[in-house]
C-alpha cells in the first residue's frame, strides 16, 4: 500500500432543494476489498442505496461525511456552501489522501491537489461512493424532518420543490429548515414583508 497513491472521491447530496443542508461525503476505496455495483446514486433504487451505504462504510479504507446548513446556504450562497461542506468532508477523513477527485467542475479549498471531474459519480468508482453516502445521510434526514413537521412529506419530496412541497409551503407556510434565498421561499417572505 505504501507506494500506492490514495486517492479520496467526493461528492454532494442536496444542493437543488428548497429545504435542509446540503451533504457531502469523501470516500477512500481500499483496492483490496472491491464494492460491486456502485454507481451514480441518482441512478440506483432506494434499497440498492441503502444497501451498497452499508457495505460502503465497512469496506472502505476512510469515509467521512459533512454538510453545511440551511443558514450557511442562506449566507454563502449554495455553490459556496456545497464546497464547503466538501472541503470539510475530506478534512474529516481519518486517512488524508495523496489526491482528490470531485465530482462537478469547482473544487473546494484542500491541501492536497484535487481535480474536478464532470460527471464524476458515474465514471470514478471512490466518487459514486462518495454520492451514495452524502444522498442516503441526506435521505435519513429528510426522514427526520417529515416525522418533526408531519404537515410536510419531506420522506417523499425530499425538500425538493415538489407540486407536493410547493402546496405545502403555500398552506402552511414555510418552516425553520428552508433556505430563504431560494424562490418561492424568497418570494414568500418578499410578499410578507420578512426580507
């Protein structure tokens, strides 16, 4: 192992919603102890995720996930945050790798070199990895958010802005958890004279 180079995929779960932080995760893949069946998460079914997550974090050599808040979006903007939450997701790698690959086309600030790769969750194995633990963290806490605010279905939409989620923030207005620099947030608190 010693003369190999360790390299760490990383990518992030979650910057389209209306609601919630956005995710990130950083994977170190241990070459001796392959995971079958990654991919892009966006293209597995929820079990699959679930299951390859599992099996992700037993048979990788490091993983580390993070995130950045609905308020660091709200004040940094999403792209900054998601780089954040990126940049904090290999610091808290317990293994630093040599080098590291991103999914997408900017780069968080690292101390190591770092290259982005465009569709990288399909193409770079430590990459689809990386997108299956920050979805399925983000997932778990979608979960959570729907059972601490029933009147939104958060297990289905995700925080996504949902037919679904849009009536809902129409009825019941908008919760703590959303980012108001995102419309119709934004025009919500705009028309209500809260911005």
């Amino acid at each position: 192992m010693d003369d190999e180079i360790i390299i760490a995929g990383v990518d992030e779960a979650g910057r389209g919603p209306l609601a919630g932080p956005v995710f990130a995760a950083a994977v170190i893949l241990d070459p001796l102890r392959p995971i079958v069946g990654l991919a892009d998460s966006k293209v597995l079914s929820a079990s699959k995720r679930d299951s390859l997550y599992i099996l992700i974090k037993e048979a990788a050599l490091s993983w580390s996930i993070a995130e950045a808040s609905v308020e660091e979006i709200d004040e940094l903007n999403i792209l900054q945050a998601t780089l954040l939450a990126m940049q904090r997701a290999v610091n808290g790698l317990p293994i630093q790798p040599d080098e590291v690959l991103v999914d997408g086309n900017r780069l968080p600030k690292l101390s190591m070199p770092a290259q982005a790769i465009v569709k990288g969750d399909s193409k770079v194995q430590a990459i689809s990895a990386a997108s299956i633990l920050a979805k399925v963290e983000r997932d778990k806490l979608m979960v959570d958010y729907h059972q601490n605010y029933p009147d939104f279905a958060f297990h289905l939409h995700k925080g996504y802005g949902t037919k679904q989620h849009l009536a809902e923030i129409e009825q019941f207005g908008f919760l703590a958890v959303h980012r108001k620099t995102f419309n119709p947030v934004r025009t919500l608190l705009m028309r209500q004279g809260k911005l």
